[in-house]
C-alpha cells in the first residue's frame, strides 16, 4: 500500500507522459550542445596571438621570453625539478622534464593569450601574454 | 512532507548513510580510475551522481544534497587536498541546483535531469579551475566536458532511475 502511494506520488510529480519527457530530454541535451558551442567560439573569436611566454615557479616571476624568438630555457622548479621551455616558430612547449606525471611536456605547444602549460610538480607555469608583434592586435 | 511525520526515524539516518557511503565508494572507483583531463583535477565522470539521484528520486532535495555534500568532504578529506575540494563543491552544489530546478519542472525525465546535474557539475569545476589557474584557456575544453558530462549523465540517469523504480524502502517504518 505504501508502494501504491509512492507510485501515485511519481506520476503526480510528472504530469507529463514518459514519452514527451524523453523528447524533452533530447532537446535539453541539444540545448546544452549548442549552448556550449557558442560559448566555445565565442572564445575562439576573442583570442588573441600572445607576444611572451611568462614563467613563474611558485607563482612568483621567473623568466620572460619573447615568441617571436626561437630560443631554449631550461627553467629550475621546485626541489631542482627541471623543465626545459622551447620556443620555436611563435609557439612555447616543454620538451622534457623530470615531473612524474609529464602532463607539462604532453601538452600541446601554446600561442595565444591565455594559454598556459602548468608542471603542478614542480610549481612552474608559462603562460603566454601580451599580443602579438608589439601591436594591440584588438582594435 | 510525508518523511518528516516521525521527529527522529534510525532506519532512514541508516539508510541515508549507507547511501553516502556507497557515494564514496563509486568516488574513490573514479579516483583510481585514469582521469578524463589530467590537468586539471577532480574532472571525473561522477558515479557518486547515481546516489545523488536515487536519494533525490526516492526521498528528498533535503536528502540528496546531505548525501552530495558528506560525500564530497569525505572523498576530499581521504583522496583527496583542499583544491579537489573546491572543484568538487562547487561541481556539487551547481550539479545540485540544476537537477533540483529541473526535476521540480517536471519536463524532464531522471536522465535529462542527471544529464543537466552532470553538465552543471563539470562547469562548476571548470568554473573554479578558471579562477585557481587564472587562465581562460580551460574555457576551450568545455565542449568536451560537456560531452563526457552528457555520456556520463544519460549512464548516471538510467543507473539511478532503475534504481529508483526497483529499490524501494519503507522509509518511515519503525521497529
Ligand atoms: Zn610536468
């Protein structure tokens, strides 16, 4: 009897039939795609070309490199845990280091404002700033 | 409300705990689990939501955000820093707030509600990992999340509203 109760009190909460709550729910799912789809270019369209790679290790200043030229850092982070910067053709990647987990080194090489690769291991972080070519590129 | 009649009922604090309690055990599956995205921590697919969402079904938002919540400080305090905490709370809270809203809409069924509980828990997290990592560049991976948030909330859905429709208890029954 408790059962017929609580079955009753289902389909009270959801005056609408299964089958409409399915294509309701089909249509939030598309709703959500589009959503984050125009979240996604919008953020694309705003990016901007960076003009330096900032590294910090512990947050606090530690170098800064210009993209315009192809050069090497080896940056010394955190309990002399190293991470080697490469900048190459205006964009900034880690080529080795001796982090456990190597995401650093595994990410994808950076250009734009914005982005940054972080070692969490060894507390360094280079992330790209400024715009491009000395000239504010947003008008 | 039909579950508050008795002032003080053991068999549903038991209950309720017994639930958290299988929450953290599908969380602490999803901590030795390979993560989605590495970089940014606490980014999973949310098995605990399975609980979540039978607790919300089958008794209360009240319940339901006291299993979410013990659960989240639980998995935090043992695998976890005060950084997943973060992500996990504010992934929990908003995961919440949306599945509560829709469900008392009434439109949706269980998997569109778990799907929007999981999508709101992934930008939540990204939300904070915005804000820790001062960077907008993890704004770009959202669409992914929001993929694996769908995938993972139409399994977290059906998971949870089997369960809700097969395992039923008597929750006010007393000894
Ligand atoms: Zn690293």
């Amino acid at each position: 009897m408790n059962e017929e109760k609580l079955c009753a009190e289902v389909e009270n909460n959801s005056p609408h039939s299964v089958k409409k709550r399915i294509r309701n729910d089909i249509i939030l799912v598309l709703a959500i795609i589009l959503f984050a789809s125009i979240a996604l270019l919008v953020m694309l369209a705003l990016r901007s070309e960076g003009g330096a790679a900032v590294v910090t290790v512990n947050g606090k200043p530690y170098a800064s490199l210009p993209l315009d030229k192809d050069a090497e850092l080896i940056i010394q982070g955190e309990d002399g845990g190293y991470n080697i910067l490469v900048i190459k053709d205006g964009e900034a990647y880690i080529r080795e280091a001796d982090c456990p987990d190597k995401i650093c080194v595994k990410h994808r090489r950076i250009s734009y404002s914005g982005e940054t690769i972080v070692c969490l291991p060894n507390g360094v972080s280079v992330k790209i700033e400024g715009s491009g070519g000395g000239v504010d590129a947003v008008s | 409300m039909r579950y508050h009649e008795k002032r003080f009922n053991v068999r549903r604090l038991v209950l309720l705990g017994t639930f958290t309690a299988i929450a953290l055990i599908l969380s602490y599956i999803e901590f030795l689990l390979p993560p989605i995205w590495s970089a940014v921590p606490g980014i999973k697919l949310g098995l605990a939501n399975v609980m979540v969402i039978y607790v919300l079904y089958s008794l209360s938002l009240k319940d339901a955000a006291m299993v979410s919540l013990v659960r989240v400080f639980l998995s935090a305090i043992l695998f976890g820093t005060a950084l997943t905490l973060a992500y996990s709370l504010a992934g929990a809270v908003l995961s919440l707030a949306a599945m509560a809203i829709l469900k008392k809409l009434g439109l949706f069924s269980e998997v569109g509600v778990s799907i929007a509980g999981a999508v709101l828990h992934n930008l939540g997290q990204i939300l904070v990992a915005v804000i820790v990592l001062r960077t907008a560049e993890i704004g770009y991976y959202m669409i992914i999340l929001t993929l694996t948030g769908i995938l993972s909330g139409v399994f977290v859905g059906l998971v949870g509203s089997l369960l809700t429709k097969y395992i039923k208890f008597d929750w006010s029954k007393q000894k």
